[in-house]
C-alpha cells in the first residue's frame, strides 16, 4: 500500500515550452505527477520577474505546454509562482493534455511566431483610435506596440476594439498587462474575433 503521497512524483528533468500571455518561454522541468509539474521558467522579454507572473495569473491563469522529452502537450493551469535562489519556479497543473504531441507543439507554434503587421486600437466608443504594430499573434492574443502615446488612456482590463487588415482581423480584446519601460508595449486577450 503506498503510504507516502511522494511516490506518485517522479524526479525527472525535461526542457520545455509554456505558452503564457502571448510570449513563448522556455523551461526546465523537475518534480512531475500524473498531476502536474514543477518548471524553473527562463526570463522572457515581458514576463521576466515573479511579479510579472503573478500579475498575469490573477488576470488568466491558463498556459499551454509542451515537455519535450514526454512528448506532451496541452493546458495547463499556473497554481503558484515562487521566486527563489535558482529562478522563478512555477507549479504547473495538468488540465487537458495528450501525449505523442511533439508534431501538433510545432504546428500550435506557428500560430504564435513573431509577425509584423499594423492595425488600429479603438476604445472609447471609437473617440479614440490609436495605430499599432504586432510583434507577436496567437490564436488568444496578440502582443504589439503602439505607434504613438496614448498610454494614458489604456490600462491592464480595458476592453478594446482591435482592427487589422493586413492580419484579417476585427476582434474585442481585453488589456492583459501594458509596459511602457523603453515604448508602450501591450498584451491584448482576445474575448470575440471575427474576420475582418
């Protein structure tokens, strides 16, 4: 009989992908469960502090995953973040996964690759209409900068409108977080996507 919750964990370590907030961040993978798993998260360009994932997870808490050497895909839900000595680790738990995955990873990815495209934010009742450029598109977001400063009147909740011709895109987003350190860079979720 096991006595020891413990013996349902493997020690195993495994490079990875976790999908978070329109970035792409890569991981190494420790103690894993038929539950979940604990990954040490490499810094990326927006989420590069704990406090940065638990901003982002108190928004949506939902990632998508790939451990490279199980082959696994699929959701995941971000039950803790942890800043410690080695890094920021993250307590992952398993919500919809398959495994043998490691070719459907690749075609999910290209949906989230790096494109450039411009396009126009409307808020306010269409008041206000402010040009942006994307840096990075997904099938639940879309990362961009804004071409000019309107900072002030975008904040992390705000729903927007989003148009872009050049992406095939009219879709309702919401602003998930919003860096203005170097230009104002936006992380927009979408709730409603139509063509455009």
């Amino acid at each position: 009989m096991i006595q020891n919750r413990k013996e349902y964990r493997k020690t195993f370590t495994s490079s990875g992908q976790l999908y978070m907030a329109g970035e792409l961040l890569n991981f190494i993978g420790y103690d894993i469960s038929v539950k979940g798993i604990q990954v040490e998260i490499l810094p990326g360009t927006f989420l590069s502090e704990a406090e940065d994932f638990e901003k982002v997870i108190r928004e949506n808490a939902t990632a998508e995953i790939f451990v490279k050497d199980l082959m696994l895909t699929g959701e995941v839900h971000v039950a803790w973040v942890n800043k410690s000595e080695d890094g920021i680790m993250l307590g992952l738990e398993f919500r919809d996964v398959i495994y043998n995955a490691e070719k459907l990873w690749h075609k999910r990815r290209y949906y989230r690759k790096h494109k450039k495209a411009i396009g126009t934010i409307i808020h306010n009742d269409d008041s206000l209409r402010i040009a942006f450029e994307s840096i990075n598109v997904s099938t639940d977001g879309i990362m961009v900068y804004l071409k000019e400063s309107a900072s002030h009147d975008l904040y992390t909740g705000v729903v927007v409108k989003i148009l872009s011709l050049e992406l095939d895109i009219k879709a309702v987003a919401k602003v998930a977080w919003i860096d203005s350190k170097t230009r104002t860079t936006l992380g927009l979720r979408y709730l409603q996507v139509d063509g455009a």
